[in-house]
C-alpha cells in the first residue's frame, strides 16, 4: 500500500456513525467532480463552438451535407472507439451507475470513467439526440468510487459517496446545486436518509461555488419569470399532465422497439441511430444536439405550436433512436425538451390566460418526472434553471398528472429500471429489501477469531471465535469451551451442520445472506475483507438487524 493510501485511510476513519469524514470526502468529491466537469464542458464547447460559432447549438444553421452527414460521422467514430477499447470498459452511463451500486458494491473502474468521457464528446460534439447528464452523473460517480476505494471506505459508504459524486457532477455542470442532491437521492440512491443529506450537500454546493468561482455563471437556461393567471386553469394543468405522460409512455415504448430490433452489430446498431438522427435533422434541424437553444426560444419569443408539435413528433423518434441503439449519452436533457414541445403545443391549444410559455416550462418537469420517476428532482431542475419560483404550484399539478398516467396508468417503471431489465438485471425497488440489496455482510464481520485445523491442542487466544477447518468444511467454536487435550471423536462430535460456517469466495449483500441462511442451518459465513476473513454469525446478523443503530 502506497503511503497516499496509509495517509488517506488515517484522515477518514471507517468508524461506524462517523459523519465528518463523509461529509470531507465530499468536499473533496465536489472539488475534483467540479474540475472534471469543467474540462469536459470546456472540450465540449470548444467542439461545438468550431461547428457553430458563439450559439453553440445552432445546428440549424449548418447546411444539409453537415445537418445528415454530423450523426453519421459521430457514429463512425463511436464505432473506432468501441473497436480499441476492451469490451470491459465500454459500460456507461446513469443505468450502468445503478447497477454497480446494487451488483458491483458501488465500485465503478477508472477505464470505465474514461470511456464515458470521450464516448460523451463524440456524441454530443456529433449532433447526436442525447444529454450530458447521463455522462455527467458517470463522471461524478466515478471519481466518487475511485476516492471511496481509495480511502477503504466500506460498501455502504462507497455507495454513498457515489451519491456525493452524482450530486457534484450535477452541480458543477449546471449550476443546480438542489435539483443535484434531489436527482442523487431520488434516483440514484433511491431513498432519502439523514446520514447522506449532509456529505450529498456538501459535495453538490463545493461543486457549485468552485465551479461558478472559476468560471463565473454558467446558466443553460435564460431566467424567466412565469405564473399562473388564475386557478381556474387548474383542470387544464392536469390535462397537460396527461398529455406529457401519455408522450413519456410512448416515448419508452419507442426506446424498448430501438433495443428490441433484431440486430447484434454494435457497429449497425450506431450507424442506424446516426442514419435516423441525420435523415430527421434535414426536416427538422432543431433535434440536433441536446435542444437547450430551442428550449430557450420556447421560453422566451415562443415558437408557432405546428412547428413544435414536427420538432416534437422528430424528437421523439430520434432520441429514442439514440438511447434504444446505445450511443453513449444522458436522456434528461433529451426530455426536457420533449417536455417544452408537448407543453407549450397544450399551452397554445388550451384555453387561458396564462402564457404558453409557463405550459412549456411546466412540461419539461412533467417530462422528465414520468420518464425517470423522479418528481422532485424534476421540480428542482426546471425551478433552478428558470429561476421562477411562481411555477412551483403548477409544477407540482402537471407532474402529479404525468406521473400518475405513466406510473399508474400504464405501470411503467422508469426508463433506466427499464434498460436493466431488459439486460436481466432486477434491481430492487422495495425499501426494505433495496437497504438490505446495498449493504455487505464485510461491514459486520467480527476479526476477532482464530483457525485451528482441530490437530493437537487448541490455541491459546483471547479471540472470542474459534474457526476449524475439518474435510474441507468451516466449522465455530467457543474456544473457552474446549479442553486443552480433546479426544478426536470429542471434537468430531461438537462439529454438527448447526456449527458450520459458509466460506465465500466474494462478499454477499444482507438480503442474499437472509435467502442463504433460510434454506441453511450453519452458524453464519467467513467473509472475505481486506486483512483476510471474518466472521459474521447468524446471531450477529440478527442482532444488526433488530438492534437500533446497528446499521449505518
């Protein structure tokens, strides 16, 4: 171990309950987060600024060759990539972030980190209909990981910290502080504790101020101030909750065809998306990109409802595309703009008084809550980014309609539980069984213990747990119960099935080791750790889970 590691372990203790060290790795997250962030932006700025100029996403002013041939090119060159990259690195994305928290104990590898960063320039210096936030909490998360591991933190912990790192890479990028803590906790970590609030704001507001320090305000979105004319437009509010989550409905079963289609070659599947995203944006331009500069214009001069109702149709089928057929980038912004189509088409058509830009501004949150299922962090986002605060109570209205048409209408799970499942991975959304999927049976283990093969005397130890080892079985004993000279057939009678201990190759979640020991009568498992095995005994199992405070 390097003297960095001797040092970092020294300053961040892994004592249980112990909030300061979590809360400074998360400033520390937030610093190198904020600093990953602003390279990657500046790259992706330069690249956009030497196609478009000053307007970065002014890919409508590109003539057709550029507007059909930027996808196609992008795509040949994510084929490159994918081809001198080993296939272990290739896992991107928010999805691919989900499932290391629950099957891979949070542990995201650096290669993957930098595949995810170049991946994401070509595709969004490419036109390609995709956001930066997939690739943004990738980021963040990684570095988070990377900083975990680093430091020896435990898996609980590790899959905290990656929170932290969401939440950072989230701040930095777009200056949304909150909505970065919301989304970390609401879609990433998918529960909200107290002992994650403090470290997850920490790192999000270091993020924040060292970002805006260096680089000065960097708003996507221009500030506007909208409200609702009166109350009676309530029930039209509602109807545009539908309306958005009967697009977000559709909108994934376009993705679900895309994964579905029939081909195997990663090449094709690419050259496709290009091919489709290329052959729309000679109709309709404004798709290219993440769309932040038609959004802009929906909010501020307003745009005729038929052209926003073709952006929208084009939209959908080319983001879709994108996201179905793998090119590695973030489906929020993507939405966000699906959101101001949809919402400012029903803001033309519905009778009031309010502006139709409120309608649109409101259907970017609806949008991006019934595709991710994150209500909150959909609020949070269109609020910080608009700065108007009078779209709070119409916000909530239009999402509740979105959500429960998309959630309980046509009982869909979010588009990310979605992309896992059809990969065969299941992650767990009940509350119970997700604090008990996350947490590791090496968090519990006992070191105190000894091995004692059972020849000769026992050893003499004040450790609390004898371990035998006898044809190749592990069995616990209680080394104050053992006579110094044992007869062998004395030995053999106190090694029963009820003393076994199971010995694991890797560790095992708290909800796997309950299933195991259902269906098992032994003592508990020798667990893998850093400094060899421990020992976690069914006892101390139960015990952890009934005591208060015994998980962390």
């Amino acid at each position: 171990m390097s003297q960095a590691d001797n040092l970092i372990q020294r300053l961040f203790s892994r004592r249980a309950g112990s909030l300061l060290p979590l809360v400074l790795l998360g400033v520390l997250t937030g610093i190198i987060a904020s600093l990953v962030m602003m390279s990657f932006l500046f790259l992706l700025n330069a690249t956009l600024g030497g196609l478009n100029g000053k307007n970065l996403e002014d890919f409508e002013a590109l003539t057709w060759h550029w507007q059909l041939g930027l996808p196609l090119a992008g795509s040949l060159l994510l084929i490159l990539l994918y081809r001198l990259t080993p296939p272990a690195c290739q896992s991107v994305g928010l999805a691919y972030v989900l499932e290391r928290l629950q099957f891979g104990q949070g542990r995201i590898p650096a290669a993957n980190i930098g595949f995810q960063f170049v991946a994401a320039l070509i595709a969004l210096g490419s036109g390609h209909s995709v956001g930066r936030e997939g690739p943004t909490v990738h980021l963040g998360a990684g570095i988070a990981s990377q900083i975990g591991q680093l430091s020896g933190r435990p898996p609980s912990q590790l899959r905290l910290l990656l929170g932290c790192g969401t939440a950072a890479a989230i701040s930095a990028a777009f200056n949304t502080p909150l909505a970065g803590v919301l989304f970390a906790m609401e879609v990433v970590l998918m529960e909200y504790s107290l002992l994650g609030f403090a470290p997850i704001i920490a790192a999000a507001i270091t993020a924040s101020a060292l970002t805006n320090g260096l680089l000065g305000t960097h708003a996507i979105l221009e500030p506007v101030s909208l409200s609702l004319a009166s109350y009676r437009e309530l029930p039209g509010l509602l109807l545009t909750g539908l309306w958005v989550g009967l697009l977000a409905a559709l909108f994934q079963r376009l993705v679900l065809v895309f994964i579905r289609l029939p081909l195997t070659s990663r090449a094709v599947r690419l050259l496709l998306a290009g091919a489709i995203t290329g052959g729309l944006a000679l109709v309709t331009p404004q798709i290219l990109g993440s769309g932040y500069d038609t959004i802009n214009l929906a909010l501020s001069d307003g745009l005729p409802w038929p052209l926003l109702l073709g952006i929208l149709a084009a939209k959908l089928l080319a983001t879709a595309a994108a996201i179905g057929l793998g090119v590695p980038g973030g489906q929020i912004a993507p939405t966000l703009m699906l959101g101001v189509c949809a919402g400012s088409v029903a803001g033309a058509l519905l009778p009031g008084a309010s502006d139709p830009a409120l309608y649109a501004l409101l259907g970017m949150a609806a949008m991006m809550s019934a595709v991710l299922h994150a209500p909150l962090a959909a609020i949070a986002t269109v609020l910080e980014l608009s700065l108007s605060a009078e779209a709070m109570l119409p916000a909530m209205v239009v999402v509740l309609g979105a959500n429960l048409l998309c959630q309980h209408g046509f009982h869909l799970p979010s588009l990310v539980i979605t992309q896992l499942r059809v990969r065969g991975q299941e992650l767990q959304t009940h509350p119970l069984r997700t604090a008990l999927a996350q947490r590791y049976l090496s968090e519990l283990a006992d070191m105190s213990l000894v091995e004692w093969s059972g020849e000769g005397a026992p050893p003499r130890s004040k450790a609390t747990a004898l371990v035998v080892k006898r044809d190749q079985h592990y069995y616990l004993l209680n080394p104050a119960q053992l006579e110094q000279r044992m007869a062998p057939d004395t030995l053999d009678a106190l090694l029963t099935p009820e003393r076994r201990l199971q010995r694991l190759e890797r560790d095992m979640s708290l909800l796997d080791a309950l299933r195991t020991l259902q269906d098992d009568t032994g003592a508990g498992f020798l667990v893998p750790v850093r400094r060899g095995r421990g020992l976690v005994t069914r006892a101390r199992l139960v015990h952890m889970l009934t005591e208060e405070g015994g998980l962390y």
